[in-house]
C-alpha cells in the first residue's frame, strides 16, 4: 500500500478550523508528480480540491469533496484528508501505484473511440479531429471532472477560427466519445455537464451543396474523361446516379445489370450512426443507368471476375477506403478546366444536381430519397433551398390567372361569362 502523505495544517479538523476562511485554496501535500492536494477553508465543511498538471506547463483544479470539518466522513461526499488523498490520486489518473481503474481522461475518451469506430468500419477522421482544436488542458483532464462552463468557454472560442456549423460538428463528436467513456465507467455521472456544454449552436446549418446545371454536368464528365478514363468512368458513374463517391468506389462487377433497362445494385452508405455500419454497408438498392454507360462499364469490366471492383484508378489499382484522397488534385484541375471553383466545387456537386434535377422534374420525394441512399426529412432540410431557386419556370405554371375580360354590357343586357 502507498505511503500516505502527511501534513501538519490539514490532515485533522482541529488543525484546518484554525485557518482563515478565504477563497483561495490552502496547498497540500504532493500527491504524486504534478499532482497536489489542496484544501479551501470554508464557514461550513471546507473543500478538498485537486489541483494537476495536464504534462506542458499547465494546471487544471477540482472541488472533489467536502472536508469532514463539521460533519463525520460518508466515503463519498464527505472525506478526511486521507481519503480525500485517495480519492485525488485515482482521479488525477496518477496514483504512485499502477492503477488500472484510473478513470479515462478526454484523450483516452477519443483513443476508445477511436477503436470502436474501427471496429464499425467506420471512419476514424471524427475521434482524430477533436484533438485538434482541444486544449492540453481539456486533453488531459478526466471525464468525470469536466463542467459544464469549461467546456461552453472552450466551444465559444472556436467560434473566431471555425464558422458555427463546423463548431457543431465538432462538439457533436466529441460528446460521442464522452458518450462511449460514460457507458464504460459507472463512475462517470456528469453527462449533464457536455449536454450543456457542449449544446448545439442554433441556426447553424449550413446547406454547402453546390447544384450545376446539366450542361455544366456533362462538361464535368466530359473533363474528367480527358484528364483519363478511369477517372471519367467514376465521374459518370457519379453524375447518372448521384451516389456518393465512398459508395461507387465499393461496386462489385456483378453489381452491373445489364439488358434493355441497364441499371446498378449500389452499395448503401454507413451513414446514420447506430451499431450496424458494417451490416448496413453490405447492403444493396437498385438505380437506373442509360444504355450508353452501361455498355462503358461493361467494357470496363471485361474478363474480371465478379467480385473484383468495377471502378479502377487509372494505375489499375481499386480507389482507396477514403477516395477523395486519390482523385482531390485531379478533381480540382478538372473543376478549374471547366471555369469553376475548385475550392467550392467538389464531386458532391453531382450528387447535389442529381437529387434537385429529379426533384424539379417531379419525381416522389420519398423515391428520390430512396435512389440516393438518404431520407426525405434530410432531402426536404438540404434542398429546398435550391428547389425554390430552380423551378421558377415549373411555378408560373400554377400562378393565379387574371380574370377573364368581359365587354360592357348593352341595355339591360348582362352577359353571361362562361
């Protein structure tokens, strides 16, 4: 067993009732290293406080318990100074003997969530983020220990360097990982603190979907061709079925129907969170191509096997798990060549357009979502915006006539209007 640390002012009730009610914090005795164990004396029963450092020069403190200064010890609310020791050491993480119970601090929450994300088959991009944007501080301090003010200053000040929806984004991962943490340590029972904390921005939505015309389609595609086949055949394949491109990168050879409706079985997305990704990943839906490019994908595909990948990089290897890595300098040069923003316009923009070209041309809202792997709450939340910029001619359509014109009556005659 460790060593208790003594220490003359505050290990008894006599000897801390003898100090000065003050707001400050008395220091106690080291810990361990970068942990102390500090005491604020109060009218009523003081304050055990841990004060730690996060391991770059900065410190973090904690009100732990109430010091047994009028009221007898519980374990729990009410501590003497050495089980206020205890206590600090196991939640400092740094107890002088290797604890494995020690609760998980913030950067152990994302490295857990980072391998459950793994396990899901899911991207490891959103445990990663956080950490870059965290403070040391944050970083190094325990779950159970956080509140609710710290966290909505650190939030707030993320607003100068990120616009509100990226910052809703990244508050919205970080209290997943919390999440995770919480649900594997009974001990953490602050969950209120990053509800609050961490609460979403409001109004902060913002719709970066960028809609091209079908002439500017058919440039793009056209483009991605010339830059070489490969390419082009993924930018087809995008443009005709508004997939998104983690989905096209996973079709199959046999995924291919041909005949005289050609169409494909599209690999679903893992996008909805839940405990199911791989499962949902597996899974196929049905959309329509034209005849032209299935007779290119056929092409493509001749004498392979049919679960080899249909859609290849131009060096005849399969697009990698995250695309856009291999494809971005190409799709920017492409992007450029066609007078557009490559900063603004990404392969996304196909998707986009394809979703509001079947959208102005009335196809059910509930089949458009189906075709592209998404809902109709999400497709009525994203693109209404666009619908209503872009179907300005489908509207006059049902404007009000003007009244029918009617000669003037002669005598006492009045018209009838038919």
């Amino acid at each position: 067993m460790a060593r208790k640390a003594r220490h003359s002012s505050l290990e008894t009730r006599t000897a801390r009732l003898k100090l000065a009610v003050r707001r400050k914090p008395y220091n106690g005795p080291a810990l361990a290293r970068g942990v102390l164990l500090q005491y604020r004396r109060n009218k009523t029963n003081g304050t055990w406080v841990l004060k730690a450092s996060n391991g770059h020069g900065q410190y973090w403190t904690k009100a732990i318990a109430e010091a047994d200064d009028f009221d007898e010890s519980n374990g729990e609310r009410v501590l003497t100074f050495f089980q206020a020791q205890d206590t600090a050491k196991k939640l400092a993480g740094r107890s002088v003997e290797a604890d494995p119970t020690a609760p998980v601090t913030v950067d152990g929450a994302l490295t857990d969530y980072r391998r459950d994300l793994e396990t899901r088959g899911a991207s490891t991009f959103n445990a990663d983020y956080p950490r870059k944007h965290l403070t040391s501080v944050l970083l190094s301090k325990p779950v159970a220990l956080l509140a609710s003010k710290e966290l909505r200053t650190w939030r707030d000040g993320l607003l100068g360097a990120l616009k509100p929806s990226s910052v809703n984004r990244l508050t919205k991962t970080l209290k997943a990982a919390l999440v995770i943490a919480a649900s594997h340590d009974q001990r953490i029972r602050n969950q209120e603190a990053w509800d609050i904390g961490l609460e979403a921005l409001p109004d902060a939505h913002e719709a970066r979907n960028v809609v091209l015309s079908d002439a500017k389609v058919h440039a793009f595609v056209g483009a991605a061709y010339k830059r070489n086949a490969k390419l082009g055949l993924i930018t087809d394949v995008l443009a005709a079925t508004g997939a998104r491109p983690s989905q096209a990168t996973r079709l199959v050879v046999s995924d291919l129907h041909g005949g005289a409706k050609p169409k494909l079985s599209m690999p679903k997305s893992g996008k909805g969170g839940g405990r199911n990704r791989v499962q949902r990943k597996a899974e196929r839906y049905s959309v329509p191509i034209t005849p032209e490019l299935a007779a290119k994908l056929k092409a493509a595909a001749k004498g392979r096997a049919a679960d080899a990948p249909l859609l290849l990089q131009q060096s005849g290897t399969p697009w990698s798990k995250s695309p856009s890595d291999d494809y971005r300098e190409d799709i920017r040069e492409v992007v450029a060549s066609i007078k557009l923003d490559p900063d603004v316009v990404t392969l996304y923009a196909l998707r986009h357009s394809s979703i509001v070209r079947m959208l102005l041309k009335n196809i059910p809202v509930r089949l458009v979502a189906s075709l592209h792997n998404t809902s109709v709450a999400e497709i009525e939340r994203t693109y209404s915006k666009h619908i209503t910029e872009f179907s300005d001619d489908i509207a006059r359509d049902a404007l009000l006539a003007p009244p029918p014109t009617v000669a003037p009556a002669a005598g006492n005659v009045v018209p009838l209007v038919r």
